[in-house]
C-alpha cells in the first residue's frame, strides 16, 4: 500500500528535478540581437521578380523586437534596391528593343509608327483650326477632333495587340512598376511591426513559441530563397560576361570596320557592362538579404529559447503544487489516522477535497493567468458556484415543492427514495423521517432518523400516504377448522369485518370521493373482501379491510380477536 501512494510522489518529484535542470540549462537564454552577415551569391532572370520584397513585407509584418524591426529594415532596404537595378536593366532593354524585321510583330510596329505620326498631325491640324473662328473652320474643326479620338483608340488598340504578343516590354514593366509602387506603400505599414506576444502565463507562452518556431520555419525558407535568387544571377552574370568577352576583342572594339557599326557596337558593350555591373550588385543584394534573414532567425531562435525556458519554469511550478498536493495528502492521512476514524473521517474528507481545490486553483493561475477583468472574474465565479452548489441550489427550491399544495407536512406517512416513515422535520435543504417498518408486518417505528436532501422534490419522486385521511388497505388470514361448513365461516367473518370497520369504510370512500372528483379519477369501493385460499392443512380465509393508519395495529388486533371469539362459538344449527 505504502508502494502504491510513493509512486505518484516519486514519478512527480523525478519530472519536477528533470524539469529544474532544464530551466537551469536554459537560464541565459535571452535576446540578442544578430549583425547582419555579408557573403556572395545570385540569380538572374529576364523579367522582374518582385517575390523578394514580397516575402520581405510579410517577414517585416511579424517582427517585434527592435533587433528583428533592425533586420526587417533592412532587409527591405536590400529587397528594394535589388528591385531598383533589375527595373534598371529591364528599361535599359525594353529603350534598346528592335521589331523583327518581319512577320506580323513588325507590321504592328509599322503600324504603331504610322498611328503616331497621324496623331501628331492630327493635334498640329486642330491646333491650326482653333485659330479660326469661321462656320467652314469649326465644321473642320469637330471633324478634326473626331479623327483624332478615333486614331487614339486605334493606337490604344495596336499597342495592346503588340503587348500581348509581346512586342512592346515597356507595356509589362508599367506594370510591375505600379505593383512596386503598391509594394512600397505596403512597406511602411509592414515596418510598425507586430505586438511583442505576452509570455505571462502557460498558455500564452506555448502560443509564443509555436509562433516563433512557425517564423523561424519562413525565415529559413526566405534565406534559401535569397541565396536561390543569388545563384541564378550569379549564374546569368558568368554567361553574359562570356558573351561579351569575345566582343570586346573584335574588331569593332579594336577600332577596325565602319564608323556606323563601332558606334553601334560599343553602345551595345556600353549597355551589356551596365546589365553586368547592375548583376553583380544584384548579386551583393541577395548575399546580404540572406544573411540579414540568418541573423533575424538567431534572434528569433535566441527568444524561442528563452520562451522555452518560461515555459518549463511554469511546468516546474504546476509539478510543484502537484508535489505538494500529494505530500500533503499523505500528511492529512497520518494526521487523522490517530483517534476516532469515524468521527475524524468527516474533517480528513473536508481536508483533503480543500487542498485539491487549492491546487486546482493555482495551476489554473499558472496556466491561464490571474483574471483582471470584473466581468470574467464574476463570470467564473458564478460558473463555479453553479457547480459546487449544485445540489444545495436544486435542494433548496425541492423545499418550495415540498411547501406547496402537494407536498408534504410533519406528521405526513410517506416512503422516499424506498424508506418509508413519518415527517418529523422538512428544512431548507433536508427532510427527516422517523423510520418505520415494513407497513404490511408491524408498522412499528425503528426508532432510525433518516435524513433526504430536499433535491429528491425535483429529481426524484416520492408517496404521501396521508393525502386523503391516511388511509390505507390492511389483510389477515385464518385458517377455518376442519370441522363445519367453511362458506358459513367465511361469511360471519366478513359480516363481522365489516360491522367493526363500518365507520371507516364511510369515512374513506368519502375522503376519497372528494379526491376523485377533483381529478376526475375513477371512484373506489372501500368495502371490505373476504377471499376462501385452499392451504395444505384446509382451508384459508384472507380478509382485506380499510383503515387507518395510525390505528391499524389496533385494528387488527381487534379483529383477530372478535374472529377467535367467533370460531369457537357452536355451529348454529339449520332448519
């Protein structure tokens, strides 16, 4: 037995000293924050990648420390100027496009060409009427202006047919432009940050480091991210660089061939140094953005820790008052082990249910914190007296039942809950019967106080036999002698039963025609019955009989006694 109440303690203590030693390991967790890192890598792609500041903005959104704000700037500080140069080399490009010189990407450009020189003369031809104030001139002039809006959506239209073939990048980069634009005004709210996540309480402290292990997870996914991006702009920069190397030693960079074609080449070369020059800052970008996220995720992964160590410390506290719980339990039951078991049983009971209740308590401190709100405390409060006062509050509305037009009054012969007695007190919260016995044997009292909780009004049901003048149906059998005609018997014993309970039986059938009429129940006989029942030594006669209860020991007792007296009377003799 002793084995069987140390093991909780022992498995208790052994969590609480693993917990401790944790708590110790993790004691100089705090945060720090990271200088960002400088190293070298990239990616390079034809089209604008705005994915990298996007990523950024969300990052920015969930920092909270000054450390991780410091890294978030900069991040975007890096994002944004990497965005900068590839709209730089995609402009630089998009200037320097050329329309194959055929196939219908070249008749869109002519066309293109030819709608800008119509409108330009168009605007020059409007101009010129304006100036003119004649009939003949303004007819002119709203002809002008009507073949004007009608080039303009010729333009309008011919330039989305070469966008969509792609024939005109300019189109595209306005766009992701404006997406920058939109970008950027995200920044600022971006940088506000988010709210440092409260750590006070268990609960609160396991919501914090499962967010910061979800960021720390995105903060490793943007430095692949980065140093991909790297890679690939590293990777693009090295093939460029090999297709202008030969160029530079061609003729045209030596000084050789036409004037025409140099000039042409090297704005060409002049154009390709800037992409590469542009790359290799991209590049420089990336590195850095990848080693801002390395350090932003140390920061994150240094207050992790630390949560972790708040974390365990109040896992260490609840195994504490679980400890203490026990140990002291154990004591209450050494302590009242001495004396009178039965009467000290009742404060062990009281005793050991307080202190469980007061651990219950501070561990729902511990894991949710101390309720500073009046509404939550009183909302909490009114919950836990609902359902410790459960019974006394069904109990004390059992006693306005039993108060009411049928419950049940001191001096009532009623059965509760399979006990039956008499009323000897109905209180707020209790009824007590003086016990009585088995009412179809003696009826005598037990002299045994039975207390019920008022809640059986409610929950249960119970009998009153004292509804209707406490009355109720009694028997006794005699057995006929063998000698004599039974029937005979039979019938001066019902006669006789029914001359001594005559009174009675009046009086109930009246009590209980009043109540059968109220409820327009069916009426009752309360004549008497008498029943012949054959038996191994002869015959039987069983009587049934009203009385009352009070009375009814008296009764039969009477009756045994007339019955014995009639039984040895001679037979009367028949003519």
């Amino acid at each position: 037995m002793k084995r069987h109440n140390s093991a909780p303690v022992a498995i208790l203590a052994v969590l609480l000293v693993a917990c401790l030693i944790a708590v110790y390991v993790t004691r100089d967790a705090a945060v720090k924050q990271a200088a960002p890192a400088k190293n070298t890598t990239i990616d390079q792609g034809a089209a604008v990648d705005t994915r990298l500041l996007q990523t950024a903005n969300q990052l920015a959104a969930r920092a909270e420390t000054a450390g991780e704000q410091s890294n978030a700037r900069e991040a975007l500080r890096l994002t944004d100027h990497e965005l900068d140069q590839a709209f730089a080399t995609a402009l630089r490009k998009a200037a320097a496009y050329r329309a194959p010189a055929g196939g219908p990407l070249r008749t869109l450009t002519a066309r293109l060409n030819q709608l800008k020189v119509q409108i330009a003369a168009d605007e020059s031809r409007i101009a010129l009427l304006t100036k003119q104030s004649d009939s003949d001139d303004e007819g002119r002039l709203d002809l002008a202006k009507a073949q004007l809006a009608l080039d303009q959506d010729d333009l309008e239209d011919v330039q989305q047919d070469l966008a969509r073939q792609g024939g005109d990048p300019r189109a595209g980069l306005e766009r992701v432009r404006q997406e920058h634009e939109n970008i950027q005004h995200q920044t600022a709210q971006a940088l506000k940050g988010a709210p440092l996540s409260p750590t006070g309480t268990l609960a609160e402290q396991i919501r914090a480091w499962l967010s910061l292990g979800s960021l720390n997870g995105l903060l490793l996914s943007a430095e692949r991210q980065a140093e991909d991006q790297a890679a690939a702009l590293g990777k693009q920069h090295d093939q460029l660089e090999e297709q202008v190397g030969p160029f530079e030693s061609s003729a045209i960079a030596q000084g050789t061939g036409a004037t025409t074609d140099k000039i042409a080449g090297l704005h060409w070369l002049s154009d390709e140094r800037k992409t590469l020059a542009e790359l290799d800052g991209r590049v420089q970008d990336c590195k850095q953005l990848a080693g801002v996220y390395r350090a932003w995720s140390t920061i994150v992964e240094t207050r992790r820790r630390a949560v972790a160590h708040l974390l365990l410390t109040s896992i260490a506290e609840i195994l504490t008052i679980l400890l203490a719980a026990f140990l002291v339990h154990i004591a209450i039951r050494g302590l009242f082990r001495k004396g009178d078991r039965k009467r000290l049983q009742q404060a062990q009971v009281i005793t050991a249910v307080a202190v469980q209740l007061a651990a219950v308590v501070l561990i729902l401190l511990v894991i949710f914190g101390t309720p500073y709100q009046l509404s939550t405390i009183i909302g909490l409060a009114t919950a836990g007296l609902t359902v410790v006062l459960k019974d006394f509050i069904v109990a004390f509305f059992g006693w306005f039942t039993l108060m009411g037009k049928n419950g049940i009054r001191v001096g009532d012969w009623v059965e509760i809950n399979g006990v039956s007695g008499e009323v000897i007190e109905i209180g707020l919260l209790k009824t007590v019967l003086l016990e009585l016995g088995n009412w179809t044997d003696t009826g005598h009292p037990t002299g045994r106080k039975v207390a019920f909780s008022n809640s059986f009004a409610m929950e249960r049901h119970y009998f009153n036999f004292s509804t209707a003048g406490q009355w109720l149906w009694d028997e006794l059998a005699v057995t006929l002698p063998a000698a004599g005609d039974p029937y005979l018997k039979a019938q001066e014993i019902r006669q006789l039963v029914e001359h001594e309970t005559e009174a009675d039986s009046e009086q109930a059938a009246q009590d209980w025609e009043r109540v059968t009429t109220r409820y327009g129940a069916r009426s009752f006989s309360a004549k008497p019955a008498v029943n012949l029942r054959p038996t191994g030594s002869g015959l039987e006669v069983v009587v049934r009989y009203i009385t009352r209860a009070p009375q009814r020991n008296a009764m039969k007792s009477k009756l045994f006694q007339l019955i014995v007296d009639l039984l040895h009377k001679p037979a009367t003799a028949t003519v």
